[in-house]
C-alpha cells in the first residue's frame, strides 16, 4: 500500500516519530512518501498527491497546528478517496477529535503496531474497528478502542527511516547533526508537561521507562555515520540520565571507543553529580539541555512541581563548567501567577547567575488536559477553549493577565532573555526595554540568537559558508511560516 504523511514545516528538524512509522511500513513492503506543503498551494497539494496515488494519509500533530491540519485533510477528503489517520500528541490527549468531518481514524500513545496492522487490514479490507491504540470512525459510528501495552523491548523496532526526512527537506542529508533517541518514557509529572497525562493512559500497560541496549544504540549511529557526514549526534531523550548506572558505564566506553563524535543530550539538575558529568564528559559529551524553568523556588515547587531547588541548580551548573561541558538553561515565562513580571526577573537573575551558553526561554502554552493547563482554565487565567488558540508559544501568551499591557511587556522580555543572560549589564536596563514598543526588532533578535547558540554555539561542527546559508535561509523559512500563521490566526481571530 502507499502511505503519504503530511507535514507542514521541517526546518532542520527530525521527525523521529514519523521515522520510525516509516521504518516499520517500509519493512513490511509498504511504499511511504513524505509531502512538505510549506510553500504549495492546494493545487499543488492536490498535483503531487495525483502523481503517488496514496491509499493514506498520515499526519502527526501537536495541539495548535491540528486545526491546520484538519483544515487541509478535509478539503483533500473532499477530492480523494483517501483514509486519513491523525497521531502525536494532539490526538492522544484529544481522540474526540475523530468527530471532525474528514478524520477517518486517531491514534492515541505508540503507533508502531497499530499503523502497522491498521494498513494491513485495510490492504486486505479486513475489519479495521478493533484495533488498539486506534478510534475509528466508520459509517457515522466512532469505535473507542483501548491501548495496547507499551513496547516492552525497543530494540526490535527498525532504526527509523531517514531518508523520509531527506526526501522532504534534501537540506537534512547533508547536515553534520543527526537526533537519535536511546529510551522512551519520562517518570516526573512537571504540571506544565504532558508527560504525566501520557502515564494516565498507560497506567498497568508496562514499564513507563524503558532504554535500548547499548549495542543497538550504538548499531543506529554507526549506520548513519556509514550513510551520511555525520559530525555531531543529539540523544532526543526528555531525561538522559535516567539509566541505570551500568547503562552509563557501558555507554561511555563503547561510545568512546566505536563513534568518538561530540553529543548533547536533556538532563535534569537532580541526576547530575560529580560521577554522571565525568561519564558524560568521558564519553565525548559537548553540551547539554537542562531545565531551570523558574527562579521563584515556591512557585517551582508548589505550582510546577519541579522540587528542585536554585541552589542544586547552580551547583550542576558549576560541574558542567568545571568538565567543560557547555550547557542551555530552559526557561518558562509569563506563568499564570499574581505577579508574572515578578517571578519572571527572579528566573532571569537565577540565569545570569547559572552563566549558561545559552538561556531559551519559552512563553508558557496551557496544554490541554495538563495539570496546568487546567488550572489556567479553573483559575480564570485561560478564557478560549483550545480551538481558539495559535499554533505557537514563541510569540505571543494565550493566557489573560491583570491587563494588556503586562502581557505585552511579558512577551517582550521573553524574546531578550537570553541576550540579557549573555550580557548581565543589560539587566539593570530590562525593565525600560519591555516598556518600548520595538515587538519586531525583539521578537527578530530572539530568533537569530537562538538559531546562532543552537547550531553554532552548541554544535563542534564548524560550519562552512554553504551551511551557514543553508541555516539563514531555514531561519527566514521559519519566521516567514510563523508570519504567515500569526496572520491567519489574527484574521480568524476577528472574524
């Protein structure tokens, strides 16, 4: 059968998720293509979709860009006689969305296994309505079916299928990074995260956490760096650090000995010590990405329940400075607290005193169905429902704050938080640049410096002037889309 996943954007970005549902069709004879509709009109759509004649569409969404995506598979359902199947977050928290005119078929948590045996059943037109992990919609009729164990031994699935990304951006085959992921599954219940409702829905359905072997981990990267020029490699993974002890051990000695490549990996303040910093330094680690999210410990702990307090923060930045391992503080700006602005130059104080290579800051997004984003809703702090929401959290709040022009000087110091971090003596001066109304100049310097600290900054590879063409021209790409977005948003938004 022929599968088209749909995707919008990719930047310089793997989808791991679309990767290894490709793997797994493409193993078992499945012809997969991937549609990049950034920059295509719908007849363009509809041409290249004339041209593979698939019998599914695929798409994998997170809340926000769903409504997009619902959009554009309707009007495709409306000339095609296609099935069309949604996955990712959005679904797995929102299956009813099964109720939208077009939507064939949800799928909530893992898809692996249920994708693999929905297009077999449908390749050979056998009753598709009992599938775990899928709703299904059929005749007017949705069927709720419950979700499968999750998978135990992930070393049995295919390495995902990199050459989909290359084939929607040619741009990916040649950069020198490549994400893998070496486990799946994070144990903590961050309120602002959706991770805690992910394990609602797997409750009694397997270990949350589960890791590859070292070998296999080890087998992936030694494959791409057959395939590709790889120069660099990022662990995808929420919390790094979370495998056993003998995990790690073993890790850094193969890793050392059979890749020798610079990695970054996510870690959390609570697992670095003086021992996993020397493992990761030992195994060629460069950088890595670590949560502060907060400066205001109360609010960390009462209203994120992160539990982890500043002084254990800026003592795991101490060790990383001291094994020279560069490090990226992220952050969340304009909470739903009494007094935002407040809280949100504790947490810049708490970086300029973590000294990081690079401070990302991210305007807090009221995720559905998350313990915070409830709240919002409970509190008086989110007045639309999710449909009303844009697309991203990079711009603008979605929350209602004492009055506009709090908001306003929220969203500006989110976009000069990290040039204030790097340059401490501009702190004394932030409250006057929130009160200047240079939104386009800001939310331009937000970008560029965060497209320079996360691909030059934090990546060894030099770059040759090629490369760095290719990253101004993916960044252009990049605000132009969310131009574009915050447009549409904005005229549906008066409508």
């Amino acid at each position: 059968m022929k599968i088209l996943f749909i995707v919008k954007e990719l930047q310089l970005i793997e989808r791991v998720g679309m990767m290894y549902l490709s793997a797994i069709l493409k193993k078992n004879g499945h012809q997969i293509k991937l549609l990049r509709t950034f920059k295509l009109s719908f007849e363009e759509i509809c041409k290249q979709i004339d041209s593979f004649t698939p019998q599914v569409l695929a798409y994998s969404t997170m809340t926000g860009e769903h409504k997009d995506y619902i959009d554009l598979n309707r009007k495709l359902k409306e000339r095609f006689s296609v099935f069309s199947i949604f996955g990712g977050p959005h679904p797995t928290f929102f299956p009813e969305m099964i109720c939208r005119q077009g939507v064939d078929c949800v799928c909530i948590g893992e898809g692996e296994d249920a994708m693999l045996e929905l297009v077999a059943k449908i390749q050979y037109k056998d009753e598709i309505t009992n599938i775990k992990n899928l709703w299904i919609k059929k005749d007017g009729q949705v069927f709720r079916n419950p979700v499968r164990n999750l998978i135990s031994n992930l070393d049995m699935l295919p390495f995902p299928d990199r050459e989909l990304m290359n084939e929607g951006n040619p741009y990916m085959r040649n950069y020198k990074t490549k994400m893998f992921f070496s486990g799946r599954g994070c144990p903590y219940a961050c309120t602002y995260c959706f991770n805690h409702q992910f394990n609602k829905i797997y409750e009694n359905k397997g270990s949350i956490t589960r890791f590859r072997t070292v070998d296999n981990l080890i087998a992936e990267i030694l494959e791409v760096k057959t395939k590709y020029p790889l120069k660099s490699v990022g662990f995808g993974d929420d919390t790094f650090l979370l495998k056993p002890k003998s995990w790690l051990e073993e890790f850094t000695k193969k890793y050392k000995n059979t890749i020798n490549l610079a990695f970054s990996c996510c870690v959390r303040v609570d697992l670095i010590n003086e021992s996993t910093v020397r493992a990761l330094k030992d195994a060629g680690c460069y950088s890595v990405w670590m949560g502060v999210e907060c400066g205001d410990e109360k609010i960390s702990s009462n209203l994120l329940k992160r539990n982890i307090k500043n002084n254990n923060i800026l003592n795991a930045c101490r060790l990383l400075r001291k094994n020279r391992i560069k490090f990226a503080t992220q952050n969340l700006i304009a909470l739903p607290v009494e007094n935002p602005l407040e809280v949100d130059f504790k947490t810049l104080e708490l970086n300029i005193r973590c000294k990081p290579d690079f401070a990302w800051s991210s305007i807090f997004y009221p995720y559905p169905k998350t313990d915070l984003g409830e709240f919002c809703r409970e509190n008086g702090y989110l007045k639309k429902n999710f449909e009303e929401m844009a697309e991203t959290n990079k711009i603008t709040s979605e929350l209602t704050f004492e009055n506009a022009y709090v908001k306003k000087k929220l969203e500006r110091l989110h976009k000069i938080f990290g040039i204030i971090t790097e340059f401490p003596f501009l702190f004394k001066f932030a409250k006057f640049f929130i009160r200047l109304p240079l939104d386009g100049f800001y939310k331009f310097i937000f970008f560029c410096w965060y497209g320079f600290c996360f691909r030059i900054r934090l990546e060894k590879w030099k770059k040759t002037p090629r490369e760095i063409y290719i990253l101004i021209v993916t960044l252009l790409n990049y605000l132009r889309q969310l131009s574009l977005s915050e447009k549409s948003f904005n005229s549906k938004a008066k409508r």
